[in-house]
C-alpha cells in the first residue's frame, strides 16, 4: 500500500482489542501474547475464513516455498485478473481492501485511493457489516494490523470481535504473526462462522525491497505458512467433520518488480482470488474472476441469496459465465504488430464465437492488424497495447471480450475508416412482446466516431435502439426492443466507425424474451 511505512505515521497504541478476553494459548516466540477476544458461539456449519495479504503478486508464488498455497490451488479454484488504475482509483490499497469487502468496484465504493476521501460503506458496507444486517446470529471475527481497515470502516465494522493493530508503530512481521497466533487460538478454542484475516509483511517487503527478490519470496513463505497453521487447525477441531468449511485467499494491489504500486503497470494491478471449500472445483482455473467475487462467493457459501438491490459487481468464483466469447480463450494468439506486449501474452482473435459473425466490407485497410475490425481480447493483452488511455477501467467486461479499437488501429499506416459490425446469432422470438438484451459496455466518445446497437427481426433492415455519444465507463447496459407482430427471431448488431478516435467494448451479451 502506497506510502505507508512507520516513519511516515505518527506511532499509536500497539494494539486495540475489542470484546471480552479469554486465554490466547501458545503464540510463537515472535509473536507478543494479547489476549484473544471472546466470541459467541457460533451458529452455522457453514464457516468461512477470509485471509487477506497485502500487496501480494501471484506470479511470485510460484518461485516461492508457499506448500500450502499451492495445496489450495490444487484442491481449490484459482482465479487471476487484473485492476483498475486512475482515474477510476490508483492500485493502492485503501481502495483494493474495499473492493474486496463491498463486492462492488471503486466507482460505486468511492474509494481511489488511501485517504479513503468519498467513501460510501452506507450504501455498500463491508462484508461483516453486510452480514450483521442479514444473518446477525453468525459469530464474526477481524483481525487486521493496517489500521485503517478499522478506523476508517472497511473490514472490521460488524464483527463481534476484533483484533487491531498497528503495524505502521510497531512492525508488520511480528503483528502478522500474533495474528495468525490469534485466530489459531479463536479457531481451536471457540466457534467462529466467519473470520477476516489480514497479513501486511509482504506489501512492506515488496515497499522496501521490491517483489523481484529473495526477500518477497522469503515474505509469501512466511505468510504461506500462517495459511498452513490456520488450515491444519480448522482440521483439527473437534465439529469439523459436520462443518462446512470454505477458505479464501485474496488479495489488494500488486507491486512493481522495484517495489511500490498505486500507478496502471500489469505488476501492480495483479489480483488473484484462491478458494477451497464445498462445491468449489478443485484444480480450476477460471479466465472469468474478478477482485469484487470474493463477498458473493462468501455469501454463497453460508447460504445466503444476494440481494439485487445491494448492486453487488461480484458473482461466485465457483460459477462460470455462459458468456460466448470466453469459449475463445483457448484459441487466442500471439502478438503481429502490437510490439509493446510481450509475445508470451496470448491474447487476441478476429474469429469470433459459433453463430457470430463480422462485417467489414466498409472497414479501412491496413492499420494495425491485431484491431482491424472487431476482435476479441483479454484485459491484459488490450490494457497492454497502450497504457493509461482509461482501457484500465473496463472492470466489468470478464475474461475475453469484443472490441473495436480505431486508436490502435490507427497506429500504423491505414486508409479509409474503422467501420466494423458484429453481429450476434439470431434467437427465437416467435410469440414474444419483447426482446431484453443485457451486456456490459465500456466506450470513449471523440471526434465524428459513431456507435450503435442496431436490431433486426427476420433478416429484414437493422433498425437503431442505442446510440452512444458520450463516455460509458464499464457499465451494464439492459434494453429492451418491442417484437413486431410475426417476427420469429432477432439478431442484434454492434456498428463502431471511426478514424484515429477511441473505442468500444462489448462482454456479457445475454438475450431474453419478454411474455
């Protein structure tokens, strides 16, 4: 998390303890004893264990001593994606940590960055908030040493107990390690239904020494082994075999090999969401995750059905998106001109799902080749071909999506104009007042670049339902089009022109009829 190092803060109380106390047990030498906070009992078999570290990038743990991390990812689902950047929020972890706890991206939590200025926890509290509203009979548990993530409301409001402390005064390590001490005793000793636990030491490491080195490795160990501690104790609990038990691994922002973060580098915007637990695949790796999944899959776990109306971003790690582009992922490509993203990204096609198809009889020649015309990408490969252009910001899109990008084209010799269609498969309608189409849209407007949503019912002329003139930063987007008397099918279309402009983003496509 970006400039927050001890010298830097004025030093408080090493810790605040919330709740009545009972005995900690044995704590390892490095670890100062406080006393565990007492807990009701809990209510549920259905048990989960939120384990939060900081500043943790997940194309490290591979090189590092990390067993029981990797145990989970064998056993469990494994899902890698990537951050915002500005102007939405920095990669930092004020706003990191809050979209873990809400399941909702910045632009609806407010936070963008570490003075938490703007921040909405009313309209979208935290998941132990969130949890003290809808179940109040669950036993909840925090422990954090950042200390903003209590005092500025982002995890621990809503537990019954907490365990605060600050490893800005005192030292990460050896509060990372009373933590993990803690909730080992909390998890043997008593009966908790959810637990929060957050680790800081590798986002210090990462600060201070950068993530390219031993010493971030030396950090992901340490932590990995607090992981096993925590792992082997739950197993060990008398009840365990009639509990329910899901454990998730997450985290808030990435690091520059050099160290540090809070800019649109890949390094730093790496995220990754680990889970083991009932009903959770074990050895799946999904293209479709995303931070804000961690609070539904949790949700889903303990039973509980999401709420429209709390606007969650999320859905379960353990459900897939029936989205057709992402049938494309396997089939993706290599780089032709886009010499800026590093040949070993796979990560474009211009062949587009069964039953698509794209027009491009108008469409310019030449250009470069990876954008002419629609093409279907990955987050990392577009955000890639040019940084800081906002193409960071198309949170909502998963996976791989559709995307006409006359920028890019543009930035080798072309003639004409962009002008390209796509064009969905036709679906029923016959009997039908209306037909819904549902999608997520992230488009910048400039100059004379035109984009429409057109649809047309058997085969006759495309007629406009959506026009976008102004910028539509990842949004959901859901119209709706009257079914002409007799029509048996439609087929909707995306036109994108333009020359040298900006672009549009299209993922999630989803067509219902109305009665």
């Amino acid at each position: 998390m970006s400039s927050r190092h001890p010298t830097r803060r004025t030093v408080l109380a090493a810790t605040t303890v919330t709740a009545a106390t009972a005995a900690l047990g044995a704590v390892t030498a490095a670890a100062p004893a406080y006393a565990a906070p007492a807990l009701p009992n809990g209510t549920s078999k259905d048990k989960v264990l939120v384990i939060g570290m900081d500043g943790l990038r997940h194309d490290r743990i591979d090189a590092a001593n990390a067993p029981h991390l990797k145990a989970m990812m064998s056993e469990g689902t494994y899902g890698t994606s990537l951050l915002y950047a500005n102007p939405m929020a920095a990669t930092s972890s004020g706003p990191g940590w809050s979209t873990v706890s809400t399941g909702v991206w910045p632009d609806k939590h407010g936070v963008k960055d570490n003075s938490f200025t703007g921040k909405d926890y009313t309209r979208y509290p935290g998941l132990l908030a969130r949890l003290a509203q809808v179940r109040p009979g669950l036993s909840t548990y925090a422990a954090v040493d950042w200390k903003p993530l209590d005092t500025q409301g982002t995890v621990t409001p809503g537990a019954d107990a907490t365990l605060v402390l600050d490893g800005d005064a005192d030292g990460y390590a050896a509060h990372d390690a009373t933590i993990a001490a803690q909730t080992e005793a909390v998890l043997r000793d008593q009966n908790p239904d959810v637990l929060f636990v957050y680790f800081g030491q590798t986002d210090i490491v990462g600060h201070n020494q950068g993530a390219a080195g031993q010493a971030y490795l030396n950090a992901i160990a340490t932590q990995d082994a607090y992981v096993g501690r925590l792992r082997a104790t739950i197993k060990a609990r008398p009840t365990y075999a009639t509990e329910r038990w899901t454990v998730i691994v997450t985290t808030d922002h990435g690091h520059l090999d050099a160290g540090g973060h809070g800019g649109s580098a890949i390094e730093e915007r790496r995220t990754f969401v680990l889970a083991t637990g009932p009903g959770i695949a074990a050895g799946a790796r999904p293209i479709d995750t995303r931070l804000v999944d961690v609070v539904p899959t949790v949700l889903k776990q303990l039973g509980i059905p999401v709420d429209p109306a709390w606007g969650l971003d999320g859905k379960p790690i353990q459900e897939r998106s029936a989205d057709p582009f992402d049938a494309l992922y396997g089939s993706l490509s290599a780089r032709v001109d886009e010499t800026g993203i590093p040949a070993s990204v796979l990560g474009f096609t211009h062949t587009p799902p069964s039953g698509w198809s794209v027009i491009g009889n108008a469409m310019g020649t030449g250009g470069v080749t990876e954008w002419r015309g629609w093409a279907f990408a990955t987050d990392e490969f577009w955000s890639r071909a040019q940084r800081d252009q906002s193409r960071e910001l198309n949170v909502r899109s998963r996976g791989v999506f559709a995307v006409a990008d006359s920028d890019e084209w543009a930035d080798k010799t072309f003639s004409g104009i962009y002008d390209s269609t796509l064009v969905t498969p036709a679906y029923a309608v016959g009997g039908a007042s209306a037909v819904r189409l549902d999608f997520t849209t992230h488009y910048r407007q400039e100059g004379g670049q035109t984009a429409q949503v057109l649809a047309s019912f058997n085969g006759g002329t495309p007629t406009v339902v959506e026009s976008y003139t102004s910028d539509v930063v990842s949004q959901p987007r859901s119209l709706t089009v009257p079914v002409p008397a007799g029509a048996s099918n439609v087929s909707f279309r995306f036109r994108y022109t333009g020359a040298n402009n900006w672009y549009w983003t299209i993922d999630g496509i989803k067509v219902a009829v109305l009665p």
